[in-house]
C-alpha cells in the first residue's frame, strides 16, 4: 500500500505493550477531532490542554474508560496534522475496548510502523536524519547514545549536511553561469572561486568521513569477544563482568559451545560482551562448531579480550595467539594459581576479583576511544556513509574531468548524494528503509 497517497486518519497506541498504569493513544489526521467526539459525545476540549474525559464506544455505548483527553491542532504538531492523544488506564481491556472503538470509525485505521514519524516528515517537522534520530532515542539503552540521538533528532547532523549541499548548489550556480554566459560580462576568477570552494568541501567531507566509525560504533554498541583456550575462565570472566551468572562455569574444558552475549554500560557507553568456546582442535562436531562461531566472533569483533590460564602459564595457546593483533586486551586469569614471577600481561582472578579494577579501567579507557561522543555531530549511519562516500566520489572527480558538461554533471551528482541524506531530493526510495525501523505508534 502506498501510504503518501492515503490520506486517513491514523491511531495506535503509543505506549508500550502490556499492563501499565497508564496507556497513551495517538490520533492523527482530517478525521482525529471527530473521532474524539463521537467516543466523547461532547465538544472538543480547548487546545493543548489536558482534559478529563469520558470515552464510550460510539455503538454499543459502553463506558470504555475515564482519562484524559488532548488536542493538537495542526499544524503545530508532531505530524503537522490535527493530533488527539488518549490518556487512559493502561489495563489490556481497557485498550482493547478503545483500539475497536476507533477502528469502527470511517476514515480512521490502525496506523503502520512509523507512519506518525513518517507524516511529520512528509509535512516538513523534521528531516530524515532528525526522524533517525528520533528512532535512535526510542531505542538508546545508554546515556552516550542518547546524546548522540538527542543530539541529532534536534537536527545537528542534518544541518551539516544541508550546509554543504546549500554551498554545492551555489558552487554549480556559478559553475554554470560560467558555461552559459561565457561570453558575457561575468565576474573575472570564477573558475578558480569554483575549484576552491570544491576542494574545501572535498576536505571536510573527507575529515567527516575520516572518524574510524565512532558514530556508528556508539550507536550499536562496541563489540568484545572473550577468547582463549578451553578452561582459561572466560565464562567467569563474563559472569563477573557482567555481575550475573550468564554462562555455566565447570571445570570440564569445552564446557560453552555457543556464543553467550550480555549487553553492559561502561560509563556510558554501550559494550556487547560476548563468551565463547574454548579454542583447540576439537573432539567432536559440536564443539568444531563452537569454535568455527568463537574464531568468526573474534574476526569481526571492535576488541578481543584474549584470557590464558594462569594455572599453566607460561604455557600459551597458539590458536589464540593467531587472534591476537595490536588491539587485542590480553589477560591472564587464575592470579591466585599464578607461579610467582614476572608477568607481562595484566593478571586477574575472576574468582577472587584480583586485577578486575584495573582491568574495568583498561575497558572503559578502549571504549571510550573507539565510540567516543565527539565535539561535532557524528555520522551515524551506514546510509549517510554510503550516501557521503558518493558524494565524494564525484567530487573527487571533479577537477579532472575534461568537459564542462561533465564536470559540472559531477557536482549536481554530489548534491543528489547529499540531498538524499536529509531527505531533500530522490526521496521516495529511501522513505520505506528508514521508516521500517520505528515500531507503531511513533
Ligand atoms: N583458581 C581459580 N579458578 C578459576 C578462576 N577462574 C575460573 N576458575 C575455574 O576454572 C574453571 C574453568 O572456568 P570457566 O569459566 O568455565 O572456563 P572457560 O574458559 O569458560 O572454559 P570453556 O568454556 O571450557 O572454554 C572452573 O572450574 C572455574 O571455577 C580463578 O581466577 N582462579
Ligand atoms: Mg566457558
């Protein structure tokens, strides 16, 4: 169904799913006062003000609820449209009666995934990059990443990108003007004033893109894999780590087969610490397996936290020392076990706790380097880098392109590429992407 063609009055519940004290419905669009007054039976209640109401199912007349009622008129907002919200008891009940009510009425359905958000793009309350970071908000689970959402729902980062499609658009002005009027009474240097302003933006696209994927990191979280031979305590160390009893910790080695994560905070910052089988050469399929999974969890993780086991040491494993690289955390676990003697890597006991504190330091230290919240706004997306990618692409081409007609088709190109990350231009194709990501009711 193409929903920009629809132009009926949308509701869900916009709160979450399941028992609460409160539920909060959303009504939006043409048709939102009416639905309000055939559940009411009275007039609308003043603007933006909180009302008590009484809600009956418009047929039956049953009373559905007792809650509170507020009007939005449009297009002062969040969809731009007329805006009712429902504030009523959250019992599934009580939802239920009120969901049927309104899906009775003519002209109003049950909206779809991020159609509110979506609407409140189509009527220009927000750009793309503002609506993604809507979405992030919705689903920030540290404070880190609520900033960089906060920070880009206000429309930070779409302002970067706007700025430097507005100085595109002026560069290809004069480039053009250059080209049609070559004969007239231009400005002398014209050329020149092009090429430079294309090379300062080419740099600070460049400097933009040029961020080793903090935005990005930040946003899903940074990846740490615990790998290590069989009965190092990796599984312990997880557990401790993560302050539960996650993974099952035995003295059998090869007891974790598959890979076990846990979400974590670390000052802020989101970390997805992951335990894995015990690498050596395995007895059976089952744990060839596990170990298939550890080595490709250690290949594609953002940090490995390489653990030996301090009852053998210095006895290394070589299946981890080939996943070791210069980033890698190394630790040895068992201290308590640990000969005496010189040790070059950080010792710990993930059953006595020693060294832990000055491991937690080491982790905080990497992840706060690797998703850093940075001065300015951060690219956050795989689409803004493919999008900037292209864009500079083509104005990296620029200078050497021989016709005018090419050089200056490169820069209109480049500004699609920017256009698309606001939502400026080519819109159409990118809507659906962006907009499945929201659940119903935003
Ligand atoms: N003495 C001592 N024992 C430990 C320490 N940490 C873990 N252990 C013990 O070492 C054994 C193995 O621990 P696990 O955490 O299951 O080890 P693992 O590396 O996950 O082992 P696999 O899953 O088999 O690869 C268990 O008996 C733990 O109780 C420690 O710091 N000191
Ligand atoms: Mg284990």
């Amino acid at each position: 169904m193409n929903i920009l063609s629809d132009d009926q009055t949308i509701f869900a519940l916009a709160s979450g799913v399941g028992k609460a004290g409160i539920a909060v419905f959303r009504i939006s669009g043409g048709a939102a006062t009416e639905a309000l007054r055939a559940l009411t039976k009275k007039a609308l209640p003043e603007p933006r003000r909180a009302t008590r109401v009484q809600l009956l199912d418009p047929k039956s007349k049953d009373i559905l609820d007792h809650g509170l009622a507020i009007f939005f008129p449009g297009p002062a907002s969040f969809t731009g449209e007329d805006v009712i919200e429902l504030h009523v008891h959250g019992g599934r009940a009580v939802i239920a009666g009120i969901t049927d009510a309104l899906a009775k009425l003519d002209d109003v359905r049950l909206a779809e995934a991020g159609e509110f958000t979506r609407r409140a793009f189509e009527n220009n309350k927000l750009d793309l990059t503002a609506a993604e970071g809507l979405a992030d908000l919705i689903n920030a689970e540290t404070s880190a990443q609520r900033r960089q959402a906060q920070r880009q729902l206000q429309g930070d980062l779409g302002l970067i990108y706007d700025d430097w499609r507005d100085r595109l658009l002026k560069a290809i002005a004069l480039f053009e003007a250059e080209i049609d009027f070559s004969d007239e009474d231009l400005p002398p240097g014209l050329q020149q004033q092009v090429a430079e302003q294309i090379a300062e933006l080419t740099s600070e696209i460049s400097a933009h893109l040029d961020d080793a994927g903090q935005g990005q990191i930040l946003r899903h979280g940074l990846y740490i894999t615990i790998i290590g031979p069989p009965n190092a305590g990796k599984s312990s160390l997880l557990n401790r780590l993560s302050r539960r009893d996650v993974a099952i910790v035995s003295e059998t080695a090869g007891t974790t087969r598959d890979v076990i994560e846990v979400h974590l905070e670390l000052e802020g910052y989101p970390v997805i610490l992951a335990d894995t089988a015990g690498l050596r050469e395995a007895a059976d399929d089952i744990e060839s397996e596990g170990v298939r999974r550890a080595q490709e969890r250690a290949l594609s993780a953002d940090l490995n936290l390489a653990v030996f086991d301090g009852a053998v040491w210095p006895k290394q494993d070589s299946h981890t020392l080939k996943l070791i690289d210069e980033d890698a955390l190394v630790v040895i676990n068992k201290s308590d076990l640990l000969e005496k003697g010189e040790v070059d890597y950080l010792a710990i006991s993930a059953e006595t706790g020693e060294g832990f504190d000055i491991l937690l330091e080491k982790l905080k230290k990497e992840v706060e380097q690797r998703c850093h919240l940075s001065a300015s706004p951060a690219l956050t997306r795989t689409r803004h880098r493919t999008a900037l990618e292209k864009c500079l692409e083509n104005l990296v081409r620029f200078p050497s392109a021989t016709k005018s007609e090419l050089k200056a088709e490169d820069l209109r190109q480049a500004a699609r590429c920017l256009g698309r990350i606001t939502g400026r231009v080519d819109v159409e194709e990118v809507l659906d992407i962006i907009f499945k990501e929201f659940c119903i009711g935003k």
